[in-house]
C-alpha cells in the first residue's frame, strides 16, 4: 500500500493502530537502532516493550562487516534483546544464498573480495572460499603484469562485500573471474553512502567496492543479497514465520529498507534517525519518477525512541 | 554527420578521398597504433606516409599511466614519428583543465587519486598535489576509524585516475574532500575495462577507480579530462590549428574515441583491432537508443595498416 500521503507514526492512535495489526517488526539497526556505538534514545525500551507485547522482532541489516554472533554481542550491549536466530546480516545472508539457493556452488569455490566476517559465515556454511585479506600483489594497466595476477581454477562464483583490503589486483581476479558468464556475481548489498552529520568525513558504503567490480567486469551482480533485495525475506522466512500483510519494516534509508519492504509487500515505517531528513522523504514523496515512488514508506517519525514517549 | 552506413574506409578510392579532405589525424593509441606492447602491422608505415604527405598527426590516449615523455618514448620505440608538442594523454590534459581553466586552483591544492605520471604533469605545470602512492592506513566502516582518516585543508580539487594504490581510505577521503560543494571532481577518463582476446584475464579500466569515487561522494565527475569529452580537443587546439571539418579522429573505442569524434564534429574512423568488433558495430548502428547513434563512426576499417596495404 504505497500512498502520495505518509501517515506519521508519533501518536498514540497510529501506535496503537500499528500495534494491532502488525505482529513482526524488522529493524534496520545503523540510523535507527543506533547511530555508531550509541544506542537512539528510547529504543532499547521501545523494542524491549514489543517484545513484551508478544511481537516478534528480527534485525535485518545491509552491513556485511559483522557476523550474526558479533551483532548479537551488539545488540545486548546496547541493551536491545536478541538472539543469533533474529539477526540477518549479509554476511550471513549472502553465504545463505551460495548455499542453498546456488547450489551449484557445492562444486566449487568461491572468489571473496570482502572481510573476516563474510568469511567466518562462509565457514560456517562449509562453503570453500579464497581470497579474504590484502592481496600485496601491486598491478598497473601493463597487459604482462595483468596476466601475471594467478587465477584459480573451478571459481564457481565471485561474492563482493565490504572490502577494507579493496585493491586493483583484486578487481583484475573478480573482473577475470566473471570473465566467465557460468560464474555467479553476489553482491551483499550496494550502498552508496553514509554521511556523518555535519562532518567533513563520509563513510563510503560498499556500494563502492561493488561498482569498481561492476565496472571492471561489465556485469551487474546477478543477486544482491541484502536490501532492498527480496532475498531477504526469503532468509527471514526460513527461521520465522512471516505473514507479510502483519510485518513491518523500520528503516532510516528509503532506497534500501523501504524499497525492500515495498517490493516484499510489507507495512513500512521511515524513521528520521539516519540517513534521510524530511527534505528527502518529500522529495520522494513529490516525485513523479516511479522508481522513487517505490521508496514512499507508509509511516514516518523522527526516530523509534518517539514511541517510548507515548506509552510512558 | 552520423549516419546509419558507414563507409568501408580500406579500398583506394575511399582512402584516397580521405586524404584529400583531411589535413590532421588524432591517433588513439592503444588498440589502434599499437596491442599492449606490439606495433600493429603496417601501422608505423602508415603514420609516417601521412607525415610524408604533409599531415598532422597528433596522438590522443585516455591513458592516464604515461607522462608525455614517456609516450614519445614508447611512440618512437615502437616506429611512429612523435614528439612531446604531439602527445595529448591525460595525465597531461587533467594538469592542463586544472591549470587554465580551473583557476581557482592557483590557491589551492589537489588531491590526487592516481599515478607518478599524474603526479610529474601536475608538477610540471607546478600544481600543489598530494596522495600519490600507497595510502597505508587500512579502515573499516566504523565511524571512528572513519574520522581518523586526516584530512588536509585548502583542497580545491579531487583529481581521478588510473591507481594501482586505491584503497578505502583513499575512497573515504576523495568522498570527504568532495563533500564541500565548492571543491572539483576531475577524472582523467572512465574507460570501463579491456578484455584480452579470448583469455581469462581482464584489464579493468579507469573507470573502475573513478565509479567508486562516485559512488562514495555521491557526485558525478564535474570535468572529464579524456574523451569522449570535448575538453580534449580545447587541450589540442592550443598547440596544434585544427579546422573539425578537415580533421579526423581515429581510434577503437566506439564510446570514448568515436563519441569525442562525434560530438567535436570531426571526421571518425573506427578500427576494428581493439576493443571493437563486427558485432559491436552492428549492435550501435543497428539501435534506436541515441546514445549509441551518437557512437556509430563515419568509417571502418580492420586496422590502420589496411591503408598500407593499398598504398603499397
């Protein structure tokens, strides 16, 4: 139900309305649940108090740098209730994907050009993988040298994640491996860009790691494991039963989390606690553009911690 | 004049008529003039019987890697009559747009994402840089270690190109310096990548390195030194008299050397001993889409020593 009006969610009547018709809340967690190593205020108790109520809650999270039991560490720290079962990070996702939904892939080994996290959920998924860490091999345009990068043989498929160790060798080995159309190209997620507010600083998301291989191998991933793919719930569903038209996603950032919660058809709800600002959701909303009318949530409020205010 | 035939340019009497209307001759080089390390056969031949004829010949690379020595180094290595007042590469043409046309920059200083050729053309032009070389700190997302990435004052420029170095944090600083408004985003080209004739290996272009800056500054490119943007010929046309009508642009590439051609209103010539083929021909002539009208050359030929062939 994506509407030209947004209702907002800051008083008790939409609380109470959203509270009886929806069972399960996924929560975004950067932006919504905490913004870097500090909890949004109220939002510990907002979703301690949805639990209480007997609501399911899953954390569903684009970030590929940690693996489930590091965000379940997280979570409690920040004091938020979790378990390794609610949490669906990419780096889990994505080996999930490899696994069960490439099958092929029990064949064959994969080219990972992302971080110890995505490859402790390789491991733990016994998928074989290569490639994690800095590769020191340093490469120029000269055709000897790019010939000189060793490819492996039986490379079924090339994962991209976030990748502090990014380098040009290791685009020339993903673009050379996807050189083959039969070899898979998953991405976990492609999110461009977190600015920290007011700061000279941005953090690039890994949607830049994802376009230097995209460039190099001129194909675009054949799957993205994160938001706003629908693989996503495809994951969820396997641990939690799920009836879309009861679920609720809780996002900060209208190109991922609300256009994974449109297109997997379920209620969504915009917080104003990360990356968007009322500025960007009415330009969405203005938009006449059908790509951006797919990222108008159904509600918005400032942040989760709002709710708090309501039933205390 | 784009039209939907293009004219075989390796008989006599095309080449013939050829000759008399033109009087200058861009050469691409890679792909046209020479494979990797190999003159393409007949080429240095063909180069010096235009010379003969009293033509001007001027080279015309997106190659950020060589200083303009260097290519007059590797030109007469291979055979082919050069001198530095002939080598327009852009490494030299990105030095060139920030010196006389971003004036700015007098006051300023450039953050360099690229290579020493990069870095000896901007010296020579005495443009204050910085960032050249190995970048070491290694970063992850966390916004901590994002913010202690040191940013320098006083950069009025974040220049792009070929860097064997790119890293995150080089990433994290091009989208940071790029966040003021204020300061210009150069690349030197965006050539997406070139495959090497039926083997596994892939050359990943420029373009690699300058989409992930893009991503992360969330800005595209203000200024494209190479082709296909018309820059190129301004940076020409400063030392050589060039009359578009009688001039032609040779090259491979149909999206950067056959475009420039064409959006600079010269005459062009696609060869098909680089990145082109056949088929590719036929898919841009053959499409509706504009975009790709506007990369279907006025001739064609195999490879420049075709006209060695003919003269011989």
């Amino acid at each position: 139900p994506i509407g030209m009006t947004v209702k907002l969610a800051n008083c008790e009547s939409v609380f109470r309305n959203i509270l009886s018709k929806i069972d399960t809340f996924l929560f975004d967690c950067d932006g919504v649940l905490w913004q870097g190593n500090i909890a949004v205020k109220g939002a510990p108790a907002v979703v301690a108090h949805l639990k209480s109520l007997g609501k399911q809650v899953c954390y569903v999270t684009n970030n590929s740098t940690k693996s489930r039991h590091r965000y379940v560490e997280k979570l409690t720290r920040l004091g938020f209730p979790a378990d390794v079962n609610s949490v669906f990070s990419t780096a889990y996702t994505s080996a999930l994907y490899l696994k069960n939904i490439a099958k092929v892939l029990v064949q064959g080994k994969v080219y990972l050009v992302g971080n110890p996290a995505m490859a402790e959920e390789l491991d733990s998924l016994k998928i074989q993988h290569f490639g994690s860490g800095p590769d020191n091999q340093v490469t120029t345009q000269d055709h000897d040298e790019v010939r000189s990068c060793a490819l492996e043989n039986d490379v079924s498929a090339v994962l991209v994640g976030y990748d502090g160790h990014i380098s040009y060798t290791k685009m020339i080995k993903a673009a050379s491996y996807l050189n083959d159309p039969k070899c898979l190209y998953v991405a976990t997620n492609e999110d461009h860009r977190m600015p920290l507010n007011g700061e000279r600083h941005v953090v690039p998301g890994t949607g830049c790691v994802v376009a230097s291989v995209t460039v190099a191998a001129g194909r675009n991933p054949d799957v993205i494991a994160g938001k706003p793919g629908t693989f996503m719930l495809k994951c969820i569903q396997q641990t939690v039963e799920i009836d879309p038209t009861k679920c609720m996603m809780v996002g900060d950032r209208m190109n991922t989390d609300i256009l994974f919660g449109n297109q997997s058809e379920l209620h969504t709800l915009l917080v104003l606690s990360g990356v968007e600002d009322q500025e960007s959701l009415n330009k969405a909303v203005e938009s006449s553009d059908p790509n951006m009318k797919r990222q108008v949530p159904e509600y918005c409020m400032g942040s989760i911690g709002d709710w708090y205010a309501i039933y205390e």
